[in-house]
C-alpha cells in the first residue's frame, strides 16, 4: 500500500463523479451530484488520509513478519498436540516489536 495521493482525495470528496487520471492530472467528466471540491478541501482530505495511512504503520510492519496463515495453523495444531504455546509466543513477539502507537 502506498501513501494516499490527491486522487483519493478526490474520490474521498466526490464519491458519485465520475473522474479521469491522466498523470497527474485529475479531470471530472461528471459530477453526479457531488460539488467540485475546493483546492482547500483537497489538501484538508489529502492529511487526514495521510494521518489515517501514518496511524496504521504498525499494521503494515506486522504484516511482513507474521507467518503465512497455513505456518500458524500448523504451529497451532501442534501446540494443541504438544500442549506448547510457540503460536502464542510468536504472535506476541511480532506485536512486541511493533507496537500500536
């Protein structure tokens, strides 16, 4: 996932528009209801999709160091024949090493 940029913004702003993206230029082919959003508005949703994308930083690092699903059901099947919590432990190892804020 990457940073949002100014056409989620826009999208955010005018959900029924119908828009082009050429580049980096936006065009509205139709508004559908929605009101063209001021420059001011633009950059006020651009920060706080990028407060929100900021926020969720810990999920993202998470992500990469987790075991697939198929690895942790089977480090589950086996604490649960071995009487282990190696599941557990690794689970708290990755949220350990990256917090929630």
């Amino acid at each position: 996932m990457i940073k949002p940029r100014k056409w989620e913004a826009l999208k955010a702003l005018c959900p029924n528009a119908e828009m082009a993206l050429t580049g980096d230029v936006v065009t509205f082919d139709k508004l559908n209801g929605d009101s063209e959003p001021t420059n001011d508005q633009i950059n006020a949703k651009l920060t706080e999709l990028e407060t929100e994308y900021d926020a969720k930083k810990y999920q993202r690092d998470r992500s990469i160091v987790y075991d697939s699903i198929q690895e942790q059901l089977d480090q589950l099947y086996w604490d649960k024949k071995n009487g282990t919590n190696k599941w557990v432990e690794a689970i708290d190892k990755v949220k350990s090493d990256n917090p929630k804020p």
